[in-house]
C-alpha cells in the first residue's frame, strides 16, 4: 500500500511537471500568436480593407497605423484632460428658486417707536 | 389614546397572568386533581411555571452564539474584522475586503444545524446565493464587466507586452507543482496553483470546476471542498499587492533599469478596438476552449464597449451589473469560511502556497522583462518594473508598478504601459485556468 501511495505520489508529480511544461508553452504561444497577428497581421487586414473600399467609396479616409507620429496617445490624454477639466469647471448650478425669508427681529427700545425723538409732545 | 392603553394594558395583563392564574390549556388534567386538593395545586403550578420558564431560557440560551461559539468561530469573526478594519483604514480594495469581511462574520456567527440558517446547508438563503460560487456563475459575469471597463488600446499598440503576461503565469504552474509537492492530488493541486494568476474571479471558477467537494478521483476519493479557502486566499494577496511586490522589484531591478523611459505608445484607430476582442476571442478559446466562459465574457464585454453601438450595455455590464455581482460574491465567499470548515491545515497550506505563487509570479514577469531587454535596442527598451504588472491584479499591480517608478524617477509614468501586461495578465490567466481545466477536469 505504501509502495503503491509512493508511486502513485511519483505518478503525479511527473504528470505535474508534463502540465507544468506544457501549460506554459501554450499560455506562452496563445499571447505569442495573438502579438504577432496584431503586429503584423492586422496592419495587413487594415490596408487590405481599405484597399477594398477605397474603389467604392472615395470618401473614406482613415487613419494610417503610425503615420502619425507625432500624435502620441500621450497627446491625446492631454486634450482629453483638458476637456475634462473645462467641462467640470463650468459655473456650478445653483438653486434657482429665490425665496424672501422673514427674519425675526428681536425687540430693543433702541429702535423702538415708542421713545423715538420725533414723537409729537401734546 | 386613553382606550388604546387601556386595551393594551388589559391585554399585557391578561397575558401575563395567564399561566398564574391556571388558565393555560396545557395543564387541563392538573385542574382535576386541583379539584380534589385545594391547597397542593397552586404551588405545584407556581413551580411548573418557574420550571418551563428556566427550561425554555435554557432551551433559548443553547440556540444562542455565546453556547454555540467556539475558539475557530472568534477567531474567524476577528479575521473578519481585521478585512473590514484593513479595507477602511488602508484602502487595500475596499470593495472586495468589505464584503468579504462581513461575510466572514455572518458565516461565523455560531448556530445551531439543522434550521437552515447556515451556508452550507441546503435550502437556506445563502445555500442558494452561494449557488453562484459553486457553479461558477458569478465569475463570467465579472469578466463581463472587466471587460466593459478595459481598455485594451496599450495592449494593442505594443503588442510585444503580452509575453510578459504570459511570463508570470510561471506563478501559477509554479504553485501547482509546490501543491503537488505537499501532498494534494491533482485537481486540487491546479485549483490552488491558479491563485497564482492573482485573478480572484478566475480562482473562483476553476476551484468551483476543481476542488468543489463533489467531483470523484480515479482512485475513489472525493475532492476536498477547497473554494472558500483559494477564494479568500486569492482576494487577500491581491489586495496586499502593494505590500508583496515592491521588495521584490527592488531586490530584481537595478536603479538604473528602473529609470528606463519608455516612449509613449502610438494612438490606435477605433478599428482596431473593436477588431482586438473579436480576433482575441476567436484566437484564445480556439487555443484553450475550456476558458470560454471567462474569456467569451471578458471580450464579449469589451466588444460592448469599443462597438460604440452598445454603450447602455457597456455601461451596464461595468458598473450595475459588476456591482451586484461583487456584492454577492464577496458576501458568500466571505461567509463560506464557517470556522468548521475553513480551519484545517489544507487550508494553511493553501495560504503559504498562495503568497509564494504571487512571488514567483511576479519574479517571473520581472526576469522576463529583463531577458525582453537583451533584444530590445534603443528606445525600443521597455522597463523592466512593468513585468511585475503581468500578474492580473487589474488594476493594482499596474498602479504599485507606477508608483514604483515614480519613486526612483519622479517623472516617469508608467501606468499607460504597465497597463498593457497588466490586462494580457488577465487574458493569460484565464488561459492558463482553461488548461488545467482540460488538463484535470
């Protein structure tokens, strides 16, 4: 029974490595295969697209892969920023509702009508 | 008023003196003795009362945590609130730490069986929200709305970042054989090596796939239950990825290597966009059939956003519905660690092999971003801190990549590349789970 625990123990580990080796060769060329095609193969499909709908529509114009070098996505976060930034610094809404409120005022002889100096003396 | 307190008080007094004054039914054969003797019966009573009254506190008192508790259930709740405590105070994935703190307290709290209060028993409420994390329900839907979040445009305009991805997977078969080593079968082995993926969802779908107590091995055994314990490990360590990497990227990384600038990435057409999830879909799964539900969702989500036709699903997908999704999630997860249950040594094990596949993960994206280098020339050179990113951990990994940069060279920013093996971590995880899957299954 040991013996049989032990090498079924053995066993395993030797599958293990099998998977081991195997598993990280194919996670390893599933990402390979999937940079290469959008390294190389989708910039093809891309001019190949547009090689098609040039003939019929003369109004499509796209965006060449890297042709424009100088708009980086680095750029295109500092407009976007900016953009941001200008709409949330527009003026802030505020409560259009416009109510007189009554204030209670305490009494003080000292704005009383009472001993005011233009009473008239009878 | 006056006659509503007149009629409750009559009542309260009705009820309460109910049982002295001998009208309650289940003393009828008592009443015919008490015709007999007249003295004897309303003591008799008196102490009958008493007596139902201490057997029924005692009855209430054994339904009751404090009689039920024992030393695993405390130290469980204070576990839980260390994830609680941790979440608020440090900020460590709050959305994941919180639920998962408070589910660790609700299954812990001490009962009694057989009343179908607990997760584990058949027909309680939470038995049935649970059912999401045994069948692995929950987890496609939260690669749905990771995917309506990603942006996958720093993957697409570098594509050569994706070997780092698939670089830390080594963390993930590295763990498998380290569990193998200890003594867990298979299956179980390829669901605790996954937590080296640092991807919680896709832990979660290959445990419940794996190790979910019900599957038979070969020799006739059953399959330990290990998704509670893989869940909580997988949560955990991601959200002490700032705490785990850093010193491993000092210790891997020159000070010179880490002040590398990369060149900012080129802006990519929409076209492309929408093209990536449908080719990346049909490549992936082609490759490893077993990760469709994770990856169909992950590229089904961001086809719903880059589409641009789809953007009320997009938004649903990444904000209400990922919401919802994560609130059961981490309450049951949480509350699947019953102290009973959840203490064992496989457990600990699990632990320890957990945080040395986050290590090996990330000293796998970090060495191979360091080998990348040896090819690269120029300013083609990328830095080799973005390999720590390859681990999934979206987007943490990438933010303590950044963080890591800034610290040697305060104008270097790197999140926009760490990005990129940081979502390929994700893409090369599920892959990596899909193989096991069809390895083990």
């Amino acid at each position: 029974m040991m013996l049989l625990n032990m090498s079924l123990q053995v066993d395993q580990i030797g599958t293990g490595y099998v998977i081991l080796l195997s598993g990280l060769l194919i996670v390893f060329s599933a990402l390979l295969i999937l940079s290469l095609f959008f390294k190389f193969g989708l910039p093809v499909m891309l001019y190949v697209y547009r090689i098609i709908t040039k003939g019929r529509d003369k109004k499509i114009k796209d965006i060449p892969i890297a042709a424009d070098e100088n708009f980086t996505g680095e750029v295109a976060a500092v407009i976007s920023t900016a953009i941001h930034m200008y709409l949330n610094e527009q003026h802030d809404d505020e409560n259009a509702i416009l109510t007189i409120k009554q204030a209670r005022k305490l009494y003080s002889p000292w704005s009383s009508k009472i001993y005011g100096t233009h009473q008239k003396l009878r | 008023m006056k006659k509503i307190l007149l009629i409750f008080g009559v009542l309260s007094l009705l009820i309460f003196l109910r049982p002295v004054l001998g009208f309650s039914g289940d003393v009828t054969p008592k009443d015919e003795i008490a015709t007999v003797d007249e003295q004897q019966p309303t003591t008799d009573q008196g102490e009958g009362v008493f007596e139902n009254a201490t057997h029924g506190m005692q009855q209430f008192y054994n339904y009751t945590g404090f009689a039920n508790a024992t030393w695993g259930h405390i130290i469980m709740i204070l576990i839980g609130i260390i994830f609680i405590y941790l979440g608020i105070k440090f900020d460590y994935e709050p959305l994941l730490l919180i639920p998962i703190g408070i589910g660790v307290i609700i299954g812990n709290i001490p009962f009694v069986a057989g009343n179908q209060t607990g997760i584990y028993e058949t027909g309680s409420v939470l038995n049935y929200l649970y059912f999401g994390v045994v069948k692995g329900v929950y987890p496609p839907l939260i690669f749905l709305g990771i995917g309506a979040m990603t942006d996958f445009s720093s993957l697409i305009a570098n594509p050569k970042l994706m070997l780092l991805g698939a670089a830390a997977q080594i963390g993930v078969f590295g763990t498998f054989l380290g569990a193998l080593y200890l003594g867990f079968n298979l299956p179980e082995a390829g669901a605790i090596g996954i937590i080296g993926g640092a991807d919680g969802p896709t832990a979660i779908f290959l445990s419940s796939k794996l190790a979910n107590g019900v599957n038979i091995l070969p020799d006739g055994t059953t399959v330990k239950n290990l998704i509670g314990p893989i869940a909580i490990a997988a949560y955990s360590y991601m959200a002490l990825v700032p705490v785990i990497q850093p010193p491993i990227m000092r210790l891997l990384v020159s000070k010179e290597d880490r002040k590398i600038r990369m060149k900012p990435p080129r802006a990519v057409t929409q076209k492309e966009k929408m093209i990536f999830p449908v080719v990346a879909l049909l490549l992936t799964t082609f490759i490893s059939p077993s990760a469709l539900p994770l990856l169909g969702m992950l590229f089904f989500g961001n086809l719903l956003k880059e589409s641009g036709r789809t953007e009320r699903l997009a938004d649903t997908a990444r904000t209400k519905l990922i919401d919802i999704v994560t609130i059961l999630l981490g309450v049951t997860v949480g509350a699947s660690t019953q102290a009973d249950i959840f203490i064992t040594k496989d457990s600990m094990m699990i632990f320890a092999l957990g945080a040395i596949s986050f290590v090996i993960a990330t000293m796998g994206g970090l060495l191979f971003a360091k080998f990348m280098n040896l090819f690269l020339k120029g300013d083609n050179k990328i830095n080799p801190l973005i390999g720590a990113s390859g681990v999934s951990a979206v987007p943490d990994s990438a933010r303590v990549v950044h963080a890591e940069a800034l610290k040697s060279d305060p104008n270097n920013y790197l999140l926009m590349h760490a990005m990129a093996p940081n979502v390929s971590g994700v893409i090369g995880s599920a892959i990596a789970a899909g193989i096991l899957l069809s390895f083990l299954a």
